[in-house]
C-alpha cells in the first residue's frame, strides 16, 4: 500500500476516535456523570463500570475535579497529565495504524483493517494510562493512602489496566474509521483497462493475426499521429432492375455472350482461257 493510502486509513481511524474523545471525554461530560447520584447505585453493575471506563481519555481546562474542590493546588499537575495522556493516546494510535496500514491490501479485502485499529487503541490507550498513571503518583496530596503513603505502584497499575480496558471495550471506534478508509481506498480504485486489439479470451477456434497495436498517448509538444484510413469499399456490380433493397444478397453474374456461327465463305470467279470470247459457250459435256 502506497504512502498515500496508508494516510487514507490513518485518517480514517483518527477521526471518530478524536470525535469520541471531544464528545464522551471532555470536562462537562466526566463531571456531570460524576454528580450523577443514578450511576452510583449498586443496580447499574458493570454498566456503571463501563461508562467509567468509556470515559478514561478524558480532557479538562479548570481545575473542578467533580465535587471534590479544595485540590486547587494540586489540579493543575493533575489536569496536565490527563491532557498528555489523552493526547499521546492519539499520537500512538496514528502512529501504529500507518505503520500497519503498509501491510494491508484492497485487493485482498478490507475486514483486515477492523483488527488494525482495534489492536491499536488498545496499545495505545495502555501506553497513555501508564504515562497518565506516572503524573498521577507524583501529584503528592491528593491520592494517598490511608496510612499517608503514595500509592505509587497501584495507582500505575490501575490506570494501565483502565486504559487498557478502553481500548478492549472501545477499540471498535478506531477499527471501524479504518475499514472505511479501506472502503473508500476501493472503491475509488482505477480498474486497468484492456490493451486496444486485446479482446476478451475466446474458446478454442482457429488462430487469427494480432489486432491492431494499442494508440500510443501524444507527446506534449508535438501534433496527434494520423493514422492512414483504408478507402472505401467499392460497391458491388448490380444490373439494372436488381433490387438495391438487398445489399447482403450477392447480385446474378452478368448474361454470357451467345456464341455467333462463322460466315460461309464466298465463291472465287474463274478467269477466261486465252482465245475463248467471253460470249462464246464452253465446249460441250
């Protein structure tokens, strides 16, 4: 797959995840399903679960972490990892999906590119949870323990696990703006057209001459080629009174010429012998 294409599919899985990112992640959307008081009943299960989940590459500009205020000195630490993270999720799922896009073919279908941006959500929202994981740790004051220790290695692990999760639950997004990419790679695709002369094959039959050579493009600069046209065929002979509403109908050969008898040839005149007159009558019989 040629450069170009491979941009194709990485725009086309970067898209909708952006979009989710924008609509499902942002600061309004995390805080008012954090003061939710439905979500937290025990009834919602692992559906409360998993908008908690689908909401883990959030993004914020104030410093109003849900109901929990008083955190003003630490927020900003906080609101910046989240930020990095969100934004090196997409980073690495670009990233991953153009380097994979090489290997795929619109030749050979385009489901494969479901699992190519499924896969890489996954990699790359785990990435962002261990880095969103690492701020978390140092933000020193706000997740503690009971007993007043950082909760360096579960925190770390947590937040791996929770974005490692999204991308399982919601990798789909990405895989699916891939496919589609794949699609629209399809079905603007140039077919290649056939050779002039070279028609489609035939079944066994005599063999024929090669057809005419193939019409070379013009080069810039110089005059079309002309090629020689053959004249026109010349009509065939019909005689008077053949109908001329036939033309597939070969017309009658012409009358032969009816053979004439020779002349019979004309009798030569004899001379008269010296001394005879003319007038006299021959010797008798």
């Amino acid at each position: 797959m040629t450069v170009r294409r491979m941009l194709v599919v990485t725009v086309g899985a970067l898209v909708p995840t952006v979009l989710y990112v924008l609509v499902f992640g942002n600061q309004w959307v995390v805080d008012a399903t954090l003061r939710d008081e439905s979500l937290h009943n025990v009834d919602m299960g692992g559906f409360r679960h998993l908008i908690t989940v689908g909401q883990n590459p959030a993004w914020r500009f104030t410093d109003g972490i849900g109901d929990r205020r008083g955190l003003s000195d630490k927020a900003g630490e906080m609101i910046f990892g989240q930020d990095l993270s969100t934004f090196l999720l997409l980073l690495v799922l670009a990233a991953l999906v153009f380097g994979g896009a090489r290997a795929l073919s619109t030749e050979s279908g385009p489901f494969a590119a479901l699992p190519l941006g499924w896969w890489a959500t996954v990699m790359a929202s785990g990435l962002a949870g261990l880095v969103r994981g690492l701020f978390y740790s140092n933000t020193s004051g706000i997740y503690t323990s009971t007993g007043g220790l950082p909760l360096f290695n579960n925190l770390v692990w947590r937040e791996v696990a929770n974005g490692t999760e999204f991308g399982f639950w919601f990798g789909w997004v990405a895989g699916v703006g891939a496919l589609l990419g794949v699609v629209f790679l399809r079905a603007n695709q140039k077919r290649p057209q056939p050779a002039m002369g070279q028609g489609p094959a035939m079944g066994p039959g005599p063999a024929m001459g090669p057809g005419p050579a193939a019409a070379q493009p013009p080069v810039a600069g110089q005059p079309p080629a002309r090629y020689p046209q053959a004249p026109p065929a010349a009509a065939p002979y019909a005689p008077p009174g053949f109908p001329q509403w036939a033309p597939n109908v070969p017309p009658p050969a012409p009358p032969a010429p009816m053979p004439q008898p020779a002349p019979a040839p004309s009798p030569t005149p004899t001379a008269p012998a010296e001394g005879e007159d003319e007038g006299s009558p021959g010797p008798p019989a």
